[in-house]
C-alpha cells in the first residue's frame, strides 16, 4: 500500500466549482491552482500551476451539461495530472453523465456509459469517487476501483426532521417509486424513514415522454413522497404525482438526487401538484428557481468525508 502522507491535492472543472470549494472549506484545504480554459475552437485546455508528483489528487467535475465540455475537461485534467507524475488520481465524478446509456435498449444502440467508463480510465484515473449512479451495475463498468455514495442518507434525515415520529404518524406516509426500475432503490429508503411502499407502473413512449398506466398501492388520503435518482425535463415525475392525486392521496413531496433540469423542468415543477421538490447539490442550478417549490441540500460535506476516508486508505462504510 502506497502511503502519501499529507500531500494531498484538490482541483477542480468548470462543472461546479463553488461544490468544490465548499469541499475544500470541510477538508481545511486550498483549492489547488489550475487553469481550465475552453479555446476558441472549443477544445479544452488545462494548465497546473503547482506541482502534483507524488501527490495525492482528487479532481472534482461534474460531467453535467454541457456535458461532453464537462467530461473532457475531466478527460484532459487526468491526463495533466498523469503526465506530471501524480502519486494518485481520483475523479470525483457528483454527477456521473451518460449514466443513462447503460445497456442495448433496441439494436445497434452503443453502451455510452460503459464507453466513458474506459476514457476516464484509459486517461490515468486511478479511482472514482461518485453519488448515486442511475444503475448500480455501472461500477462493474470501471477496470479501477469505483467508490458508490448514496443521497439516501442525506433524505432521510431531512425527511424524518421535517415529519419527526413523534409528531407524525408514519403510517399515513408512503414512499414512491415513480417507475418500476427504481423499487429497490424506494424499497431501502422506506424502510428507512418507517414508511409504506407504492410503485407508479408507467409506460414509455419515446424519449422524456412516458404516459402513466396505474398506481400500486394504497396512497389514498396519505401524503406521498416520490423518490427518484434523477429529473431531467421532470415530465414522468410530474405525470406520476398528478396519477398520486388522481388516486386520491393528500400531498405530494419530491426528492431525487441529481436535477439535470432540462427545458420545461422548472416550469413543469412549478405548475405540478408537488408541494416541494428536493434536489441534492450534485449538480449546479441557475438562480431562477421557483421560488420555495425547489430546494437544494448540500453534500460537499459527504464527498468531503469520503475523500478524507480514501486518502487515509479507510472504509467509507459509516457515510452509509
């Protein structure tokens, strides 16, 4: 085992550089000094100005849109760091672009995410650090050790601070998964926040369209919460709390950990039945909101813990 000491190194993209600043602040560390430049072709550019041999870095970049700027920002940045003789490389990857890609849905489709898997590892990487892939089986897409967090943990304590046990009955919640495919993953986080299970059964009839068929489970005169990984352009999630309504449950909440927030996104939010809509910080947001509908939590402190865990060759188990 290779031990690098205190020589520790954290840069950043142009993804989302206040996330990693407040990373640096909960580690009590500088922001290493980079430049990442787009030139006038569009190609990206990376100059360190300060030595990494030796050192271990961690490169935080969401590759979030426009996301093929963000990822090869990434690519080039490893390389930068590779060609200087870094002890250690680490992608912290929030957001893990692509992610959606990961298998054949009709012929002839290519498997982009297990594509970008082998770019971050044939650039130098030498592990990646991220938060709640769309699919869990994309870890096994990395030829390098791959560090899996969960935003469950940060929703569950604002879910049970917001609604306490001794306060609320917990019987007349219910947790929601908005599709079939993310059950287990609504299943844990019931269990959980001690509440019900019900799965909105939807079929999909093109890209960002989706129609909803019927709810399983009982949600009528309960307050509902859906729980998802991801809002894109937020129309599936929006037509599954209108079907919540429809079957007669009390209030809708929202809660997914990466808002890509595509197009009509907020527009859609702000006109949905969601009373509040919860997003992690995973990604970055303009500042035109809905006002009070669209809040935001922060996990910098949750990468920044892990990132000291991976330093110090520790289990990441109790961020769990």
């Amino acid at each position: 085992m290779i031990a690098y000491g205190d020589n520790i190194k954290i840069f950043c993209g142009n993804s989302n550089p206040e996330f990693a600043e407040t990373v640096c602040k909960e580690l009590g560390l500088p922001m290493g000094k980079s430049v990442v430049r787009t030139f006038a072709d569009g190609e990206a550019s990376v100059s360190l100005e300060e030595t990494v041999r030796g050192a271990d870095v961690f490169l935080i970049q969401s590759t979030c849109k426009p996301v093929n700027d963000h990822l090869m920002e990434l690519l080039v940045m490893i390389d930068a760091c590779r060609r200087a003789s870094a002890g250690r490389i680490t992608a912290v990857i929030p957001y893990f672009g692509y992610a959606r890609q990961d298998r054949k849905a009709k012929s002839r489709d290519p498997i982009s995410a297990k594509l970008v898997a082998n770019m971050i590892t044939v650039a130098g990487a030498d592990r990646v650090l991220t938060m709640d892939l769309h699919a869990s089986q994309i870890q096994g897409f990395f030829d390098i050790p791959l560090d899996h967090l969960l935003g469950a943990p940060s929703f569950v304590e604002y879910y049970l601070d917001k609604f306490p046990e001794d306060k609320f009955d917990h019987d007349e919640f219910v947790v929601v998964s908005p599709d079939v495919g993310s059950v287990a993953r609504a299943r844990n986080f019931a269990q959980k926040v001690h509440m019900g299970l019900a799965i909105v059964d939807k079929r999909r009839q093109r890209a960002n369209e989706c129609e909803v068929m019927n709810v399983i489970g009982d949600v009528k005169g309960k307050t509902c919460i859906l729980y998802d990984d991801m809002v894109d352009t937020a129309g599936s999630l929006c037509n599954a709390a209108n079907a919540l309504v429809e079957f007669g449950a009390k209030e809708v909440y929202a809660c997914a950990t990466h808002g890509v927030l595509s197009g009509p996104a907020y527009d859609r939010l702000e006109k949905s039945v969601i009373k509040e809509m919860l997003f992690l910080n995973t990604i970055p947001q303009s500042g035109n909101t809905p006002s009070g509908k669209v809040k935001f939590l922060d996990v910098a402190p949750v990468f920044a813990r892990a990132i000291e865990h991976i330093h110090g060759s520790t289990s990441i188990a109790d961020l769990f």
